[in-house]
C-alpha cells in the first residue's frame, strides 16, 4: 500500500531518491548531480511523503540492514548504501546536523558513502532555528512595514495606504512558523535519504572512534572511516556582558521578538547587528549603534558601506558610538534601565554611559567545540576554532594532519556562513570519495538582508589593491548605478551601486559588491563566474532579459574595460 | 491654503554666482584654521541667498584625490536643490571636515585643497588639530548641540532662551543618569530631530521612560517656542496639505519649510503697509480667451496641489522613466503651444511694463539706510510645490514678448518641480506677484518676502455690478490687487500711481501682445 502512494506522487523528487539509493546497486541508473537540492527543495511535500518513500526504500533494502547496535528507532529506515566496507559501523559520521552537516551528509549519500549525522540540540543548527532563517522573517516584515510606512514612497506609486501596525506576537510566530519548516524539511530529506540521524552530543574518543548520547551511561559507541566536525557557533558574548535573555539579549533571544523595546543598543555594527537594526527601527525601536572600530559597518567594501550607512542608518531613528567597547552591560532590573559602560577602544579610558531598555549583543560568534573530545586526539582549538588546512583535514598540536578528521563551518572559522559550510561539507565528501577537491572561498558569496540588501563576492577594493601590490598587476574598478535601471527605478527603488574590481590585463574578477533591490540575489552571477572562472570578456556577451535587475550586472560587465577579447568559446555559433 | 501666500525668498536682483563660493564674508562660523600658503579651505558655499547651511549629500572627491579647476567635488543640499559644487583650483582634496549627510554653517569650512601631494598630509594634521569643532559627528550625544549653537538659525537663537527659561520652572530631567542635569540622556531619533529642528537638549524635559529625552519632547519644546514668538506669523505658516495629514500628529518641517518659516520671521523686521486697488478685467480676458490654451488651468492645479490629483501621482513614476530615458515621448507630450499665453505671463508682463514707469517700487532696502534701484525688472512668481514653496523668476519680464515669457514660465515650474531650479531662477526676482484668484479668493494679503520691495496679492477676477459713467448699472469683471510694500523706500504715492498705471496696462491690454 505503501508503495502505492509513493508510486502515485508525480514530483520527480522521490524518483531522483529512488535512483539514488539504487546508485550503489543498480549502477545505470546514474545519479542526479543536483540530488542535494532535490532534498532540500521538498518543501511542497509534507513528512507523509518522505515517509513513504523512505518505507519503500527500507522494503526494498532490508537485506542491506543488518547493521547491530543503531538507534532502534532508525533501524527499519537503513539501508545507506553498502555496509562500510573496511569494518567501520559507517563510512563518515557527521557531528553537527546543521547547514554544513546536511550539506555534507546529503553529498554523501550521493556519492555512496554509509552516513550518519549526530545531533545534539535541533536539526538545522543556528541558521534554521537561531539565525539566518528566523531572521529573513522578521526581515520580510520588516521590509513590508517599511514600504507601508514610507509615505511618500506609496504617493510615488499613486497608492494610498492607511497607517501601518503590526501585531507583536504573530510577527514572532511567522519567524517561529518558518524555521519549524525548514527544520522538518531538512529532517526528512535526510530520513528519506536514508541518513541516520544519532541523538545526543557526540565526544571523539580517538582516531575514527566516537560515542553519543546524553554524556551518561547510556551513551553509544560508534566507529567511522572518517569524521566531519560540523558543530558551529554560538553567540559571542565578550566579558562584562550580563546576557539575561530579558533585556540584554543575543541574536538567538531577539529572534523570538519578544518585546519590542523602545530603544535599544545593538553592540557591533556588522551583518547581524545591521539585520536586527533593520527590523527594530520598522517595528518602531530607535537604535543605538556600539562599534568597536571606528566606522560603522566594518568588513564591508568601504564604498559599498558608504553608501549603505547613507541609507540605512543616517535617515533611520538610529545613532551610533564608534571606537568604544561596552564594557560592562547591566540588564533592567528593579525599574533601572539597561546600563552600558562605554570605554574607548584605544586608551580603555571610560567614555559615556548609555541607559536604554535593551541591549542586544551582536558582537560575532563563538566557534562551539567544548565537550567534543579534541583533546582525545591530540588537537589545540585556536580561541576555540578547529584548526584546519585548506581541505578542511584538521591539524593537530604538532601541526600534523589527523588522519580522517574534518572540520567545516563556523568551528573552524574561515567563513562563518551557512552556505560556506555546506560548501565545505561537500569538499570534504569529494575528496572522501576520491576526488580531490580544494574549495575557493573566494568564489563563495554574502549577503545582508537589509532593506535595501548588500551582497559581495571576492575581494573588497582595499585587498584586492593590496593583493595587486603584491603580485604585481593592475587593478580596475568599474560601477553601475541601480538609477539607471528600468526595473529598479519602476519600482521606485533606484537607491542602489554595482560594483566590479577585476583585472584589466586578463578580465579576471576580483570581487563584485551590490547595494541595491534584491542585491543579495542577484550576486550569484558574479560568484558563478569566479567560481567557474568565467572571464569578463566572455561573460559580457551573456544576454540578460529586459527589464530586470540581473542588467544592473550585465551594465557592469559592459563596462568594464577589458584589454583582451573574447576567447573562442562564446562565438561558436549555434544552430537556432 | 493659507501657506500659498507666504514667501521665503529674499531676492538679492544682482547676486551674481560668485556666492556659491564666497569667501567668509558674513558668515559667522569660527574659523579655526590657520591658512597655509598653499592649503586653501573650501567653505560651504551658498546656493542661495537664504541659504544659512547646507547638507552634503556626497562628496564626489576623496581625500587624497587630484582636482582640476572646474571639477566637481561635492554635492550640497540647500533648501531649495542639490547642487555640485566645483573646485576653483587645481589642486588635491586633502581633508574633508564635513562627512557625508552632516551639515554645515554656510561658509564654514568644510575641506582642505592642498596645492600639491606633499601638502596632503599637513594639511591632514590640521584636520586633526581643529578636530570635530566643525564637523563633529553625532557620535558624542553632547557635541550636536555645540555644533548647532554656531549655526545662525533664528529658529535656534529664538529657542534657547524661551526653553531654556522653561527649565527653570519645569526642573531638568530626572534621569538618574544625567547627573543632576549636566549629561542629556536622549534617545537617538531625539537627537536627530533637535539637531534638524535647532533644538538644544539641554533645555529639554524628558518625558519618556526615567525621564529620557523623546521625539515628542523636541516637537513639544518646538512648539513652545512657536507660541512665545508670535503666534500669527507660526500659524500662518503651518504647511497646510490638502490630504495625507495624519491628525494629531506632529510634522517637522522640511528643509524648504523651515527656509519659509525663517523667512517669514525676518519680515517681522520690516515696516510693510498695503494698497489695494480693483482693476476691471474684461479686456485682459479676452485677449488671454484668445491666445490660451487649455494646459494653462490644467498645470497651476497640478502645481498647487499635486497631491490630490490621483492621476498625477499615478503617472509620477512613468514621467521619472521618461525623464530618464529621455524618450522622444517626454517632448511631445509636455510641449507647450507655441502660441499658448498663460495668465501668469499676461500677469507679469503687466506688472513688469507698469514698473518700467515706476522704479520706485522695483528698488528695494538692504541696509536701512538707501534706496537700490534694480537695473533689471524680475518678476518672481509664488508656486506652491508638494510641501512647501519656492518663487521662480521670469527675468526681464519687460522687455520680454509673451509668448516666450509663457514658455519660459512652464519652463520654470518643470524645473521647480523637479527641484532643478537654480539659484538664479529663484532668488533674483525683484517684484513678485502671488495669485489665489483661481481659487476663487477675491482679496488676500501678502507678507514681503525679505530683500525685496514689493508683494502683490492677486485676487479673483469676477463678475461684479458696477455703475458707470454714465449713471448706468453695468456688469464688469473685476479683480482685487493688494500690494504690500517696505514703507522705507516705497511710499504711498508710489504705489498708488503704479496700481493706477497697471490698471490701465490691464484694461487695455493691446501693449500686452507687442
């Protein structure tokens, strides 16, 4: 009856897992290079269907399952390729089931390889439930209010709109809704590809050797030919923060929205504290900015943070302390306000005092790698980061590769991004099933979900003229203006800068950063063409439909003034 | 309504360009830098002549740049439009006082152009030395104050001792935090608004929790300045928008609102009187029946109130498209007749060939001391634009025919509209004319704008029941004009002889249309 149902689903979706559990049997079946995303776009399907497919599977492969001593309530859904060839309970096991961690174990049923994932806390990690997810959210709230607030902007349309609320506790549950959503999804498409999800935190005993479970008697043993690392982050508290969760909160607490306070101090001006500025001011906050540094929004391509501040923080209800430290944050209590010591960042002289109703500590985050058993195996957290080469193989005290161990995502701090650990989950599986496989994170992309967003790819100016220096080439820059967008300006939104650095000699991008309407999606083009090496010269013939956005980048491209032509490639002429 | 009669432009007739970058002169900001040889300042020019300080929107330059003479190096808000601003020597950009979305004082310092490389870096070190003063941020909550202290707003000077009075009695805030008064504890869009408003916070009692200072505690303090110095002219000018205005709420002004608030206080300074005179209008009627075209009704609603046409604001974004891509579209379909004669240009051509007999009431008084007679006859024309209003000029409005001065007048409020105006199509004028009549007002009274000799209300022209000459009862149209005028070089008998002289132009109006 089962199969029944399944067989009646059209979505090619449980077809591509079919095929793909039959990968390691049926070889002619081939395997869908986009299987990852088959998983992850199951959003349409609820749990019934991943559990029909699943059951299906487990009819099919149960002679495979003879694996002992699993979790007995994944024991039936087994049936994750071939028993582990060289006497290990599984090929690769995961400790971290977030972004990275279901990146990598979704490649790795891909590629054959026997995997299970451990998780600890809740599928899906930060990102899903304590970060980037939630926040789009509230962002997508906020972005609607501020159209619906912005006067002028509607007259502009010829639209009248009568005073815009909202409603505290259901813009809470609309970021609640959604990373329970996304948390579901990404269960089943690792149960319904036949991933073992093992409960509990896990402790590395030695070499390929771990156990998980709740830290008791009870915990369980399992051997693996190779290990991922996937454990994240966490909020970065710094010292003299008193976090209660009430009025001194970090990023996981703002999430759930709350309370909306009147006024509240956002401690670090970047990605993080630039979203929830976004959010708090359409909701009505007024926001004080505490930067460390001494201009707001650090990390961003200077010019792109220019004018990003120009919009997204002079006209706001926002005003900011650069150069100093908070050091010492008192939450409310007995009627006093939130009380912030300011000390300057250089003399540590105190410097001011602030009294607002919150505080919200956007400082950056921590790598989470306590309990993990590092030191089982002989491996020094570097301010708790796992130290890692350029293939993610983690590197011991003795500055010597451990044999079968990785680490991806925030716990070994290259790129804190959810899509950069993924990246570096399937990396590492590559290079598990043979292909080496180095990853170039100069091709990985990052956003800021503003209103309007930012996105950048690559170098900011200031690297690559320093790279240039180094080595010897020249550097150009060519910009685009979202004003001299049709699409853009139909939608009264021309505030806006396209940005390319790249090298005239040979049209290489160096880096591309974008403020302006649906920035953060339309930087793709640009990390596509350096990931893929795509030049400028040749890019520039690629045809973009009228009126969109996407020309903001072909203008850019246009634009560029390149010394070489086009290589040969792009003239082959095509048959239409 | 009300608000339409008001005018903020002080006409100097011969300001010549040359202000954009004038050197010091009147203005009032310390100047605390010593002055190389070769280091020169840039000072924040005035765009016009009612400008007391601009914002920069963005500097085109950055430090370290090369300028050439000509090039443009910052762009400046005024009250009125952006504009480039452009470096009259060659040189580099050194240091920059003034970031980005702050203000500052016209004529205050607001850059550094060093003549060559080398000098770069001392005059970085100036920069250093006479820190923030000028260009401090708001990064300090307790500097924005200073920084407003020095800006010769008459809102600001007018505010410090009414509210500061007010602390007295009403106790500083009770915040624990402001350390019996001496620290201001705001929150942040307080401090904006104080800053835009020329509030000093100090003075400010907190309303919001522990006493902090809030948004509404600025407007409130605002207004209470308002009422202490004198009610009529502030209530005259509240921006009175014909829909879209939230009830009970507190608006501040824009920056052309507080230019015509500032405005309208400094007429206070002048001893005004007011003629009137009812001119019959049969003829000039006809002849504008004869030339007209229908776009000439059609274009001063939209201007007066672009707001309650929903098919105008529909169309806005569209005409921005077209603006942009300049399409052939644009053209044809905002033409103007070549032979389309507006009554605003029939208006001005009268008004400006009855001065040509009366310079008297075209002079104007600059130092309470003499009489400048304008060489030119500029007549600056009230237009109400979203939110505010400015006086394009149609100069040499005389010697002009009228079928260019109506071009030129559509011209004019494309680009009051789109905020384009120059200075020198606003702040030259040297007689303006207000007209209601449209609306069906049939006298009204205006306030003389400040620089300038002479206003005329237009009212109405009607259809009234006159007797005549011959003992008859007749039917006439008719209108009411009001001219306010500086009693210190314009008399009585000079008006009355001008209003005689236009009354003839208008009732016989063949002069008109040579």
């Amino acid at each position: 009856m089962q199969s029944a149902i399944s067989l009646s689903l059209s979505s090619p979706s449980p077809v591509a897992r079919f095929a793909v559990n039959n990968a390691n049997n049926v070889c002619n079946l081939g395997t869908p290079r986009s299987l990852r995303f088959c998983g992850l776009r199951r959003e349409a399907f609820d749990s019934s269907a991943s559990f029909d497919a699943s059951s299906l599977r487990s009819a099919r492969f149960n002679l495979h399952s003879k694996h002992s001593n699993l979790s007995k309530v994944f024991a039936e859904l087994k049936g994750n390729g071939t028993p582990s060839s060289s006497g290990f309970d599984y090929d690769l096991v995961i400790i971290g089931a977030g972004v990275g961690g279901h990146g990598a174990a979704l490649h790795a049923i891909e590629k054959g390889l026997k995997t299970a994932i451990i998780e600890g806390d809740v599928v899906g990690g930060t990102c899903v439930n304590r970060g980037c997810v939630p926040s789009k959210a509230l962002l997508a709230v906020s972005g609607r209010m501020r159209e619906l607030q912005n006067e002028h902007h509607m007259k502009s349309f010829g639209l009248q709109v009568a005073a815009a609320g909202y409603d505290r506790q259901g813009v809470a549950d609309h970021a609640n809704n959604l990373a329970s959503k996304i948390r579901s999804n990404l269960t089943n498409s690792m149960k319904a590809l036949g991933v073992d999800i093992l409960t509990g935190s896990g402790t590395i005993l030695g070499p390929q050797k771990l156990k998980y479970g709740k830290g008791d008697s009870g915990d369980k043993i399992v051997t693996a030919k190779d290990i991922i690392i996937a454990t994240g982050s966490v909020p970065l508290v710094p010292k003299g923060i008193e976090v209660d969760g009430n009025s001194v909160i970090t990023s996981d607490h703002a999430l759930k929205l709350e309370f909306v306070p009147e006024w509240i101090a956002i401690v670090g001006s970047g990605y993080i504290g630039l979203e929830f500025s976004d959010v708090y001011t359409a909701l009505g906050s007024e926001v004080t900015f505490i930067e460390a540094l001494d201009q707001l929004m650090p990390g961003f391509d200077p010019e792109i943070g220019k004018l990003a501040q120009r919009v997204l923080i002079n006209p706001r209800k926002i005003d900011s302390h650069t150069g100093v430290f908070a050091s010492k944050i008192t939450p409310a209590k007995d009627g006093k306000p939130v009380q912030i010591e300011l000390i300057d960042a250089k003399t540590k002289e105190p410097k001011d005092t602030l009294e607002v109703d919150a505080a919200l500590i956007a400082t950056g985050r921590a790598p989470f790698t306590q309990g993990l058993g590092l030191e089982n195996i002989n491996v020094q957290t570097q301010r708790g980061f796992v130290p890692v080469d350029e293939r993610m193989r983690v590197i011991d005290g003795n500055g010597k590769l451990v044999p079968h161990l990785y680490c991806i995502g925030d716990a070994n701090g290259k790129m804190m991004l959810a899509h950069a650990a993924s990246a570096q989950g399937i990396s590492v599986v590559e290079q598990l099933s043979g292909h080496d496989h180095v990853l170039n994170h100069l091709s990985i992309p990052a956003a800021c979900f503003t209103h309007p967003e930012i996105s950048m790819v690559g170098l900011t100016e200031p690297q690559a003229r320093e790279k240039a220096e180094k080595e010897g080439f020249e550097v150009s820059i060519a910009k685009t203006s979202f004003k001299a967008n049709t699409k853009a300006l139909a939608e009264n939104e021309g505030e806006g800068l396209a940005k390319l650095i790249y090298r005239p000699d040979n049209g290489e991008i160096l880096g591309v950063h974008i403020f302006g309407l649906h920035a953060a999606d339309l930087i793709h083009e640009a990390s596509n063409a350096i990931a893929m090496g795509t030049r400028i010269q040749d890019i520039k013939f690629a045809v973009h439909a009228h009126p969109t956005l996407s020309e903001v980048l072909d203008e850019l491209f246009k634009s560029a003034k390149v010394k070489v032509s086009a290589s040969s490639k792009v003239a082959e002429p095509v048959r239409v | 309504m009300s608000h339409s009669h008001l005018l903020h432009t002080s006409f100097i007739p011969t300001a010549p360009p040359s202000l954009r970058r004038r050197l010091g002169g009147s203005a009032p900001t310390p100047r605390p830098h010593q002055i190389q040889s070769k280091i020169r300042e840039i000072f924040m020019p005035a765009l016009s002549s009612t400008m007391t300080e601009g914002k920069i929107v963005s500097w085109i330059k950055s430090e370290g740049d090369k300028l050439a003479k000509g090039e443009s190096v910052v762009v400046v808000e005024s009250d009125k439009a952006d504009m480039d601003v452009e470096s009259f020597y060659d040189g580099y950009l050194a240091a920059i006082f003034v970031d980005e979305g702050l203000s500052a004082a016209v004529g205050s310092t607001i850059a550094l152009l060093a003549e060559s490389e080398d000098e770069i870096a001392l005059a970085q070190s100036q920069k250093t030395s006479s820190s923030g003063a000028v260009s401090a941020p708001p990064a300090n909550n307790n500097d924005a104050p200073k920084v407003l202290d020095e800006m010769p707003s008459p809102v600001a000077t007018a505010a410090t001792p009414a509210v500061q009075a007010s602390v007295g009695i009403l106790g500083s805030s009770a915040h624990p935090a402001s350390e019996g008064g001496k620290r201001v504890v705001a929150s942040p869009y307080a401090k904006k608004l104080a800053k835009e408003l020329g509030v000093d916070l100090r003075g400010v009692v907190g309303s919001g929790p522990n006493g902090r200072v809030v948004a509404k505690d600025v407007e409130a303090a605002v207004a209470a300045v308002k009422v202490s110095s004198g009610g009529a002219t502030v209530v005259a000018s509240e921006p009175a928008k014909p829909s879209g205005v939230e009830l009970g709420s507190v608006v501040p002004f824009t920056t052309m609102q507080s230019a015509v608030s500032r405005n309208m206080l400094e007429s206070l300074a002048v001893p005004t009187f007011r003629v009137g005179y009812t001119i019959t209008t049969d003829a000039l009627d006809a002849l504008y029946k004869k030339n007209m075209k229908s776009v000439e009704q059609d274009i001063i609603l939209q201007l007066l109130y672009p707001m309650s046409l929903d098919r105008e604001m529909l169309f806005a974004p569209f005409f921005k498209l077209r603006l942009f891509n300049q399409s052939y579209y644009l053209q044809n379909s905002f033409q103007i007749k070549s032979k389309g004669v507006t009554m605003t240009a029939l208006l001005a051509k009268a008004t400006a060939l009855a001065l040509v007999k009366h310079p008297a009431v075209n002079s104007s008084c600059r130092d309470g001391k003499s009489f400048t007679y304008n060489s030119h006859i500029n007549v600056a024309v009230a237009v109400a634009i979203d939110g505010g209003l400015i006086t394009p000029v149609l100069q040499d409005a005389d010697k002009i025919d009228i079928y260019s001065l109506s071009r030129k007048w559509k011209e004019l409020v494309d680009k009051a509209r789109a905020k384009q105006l120059q200075p020198n199509e606003y702040t030259t004028g040297t007689f303006t004319l207000s007209n209601l009549g449209m609306f069906g007002v049939d006298r009204f009274d205006a306030i003389l704008p400040p620089g300038t000799g002479a206003i005329m209300a237009v009212g109405a022209s009607q259809p009234t029941v006159v007797g005549t000459k011959d003992g008859r009862i007749g039917m006439k149209t008719q209108m009411q004009v009001n001219v306010t005028a500086d009693h210190r070089v314009i008399y009585g008998a000079d008006l009355a002889a001008f209003l005689q002289t236009l009354a003839k132009i208008i009732e016989d109006p063949k002069d008109l249309t040579l």
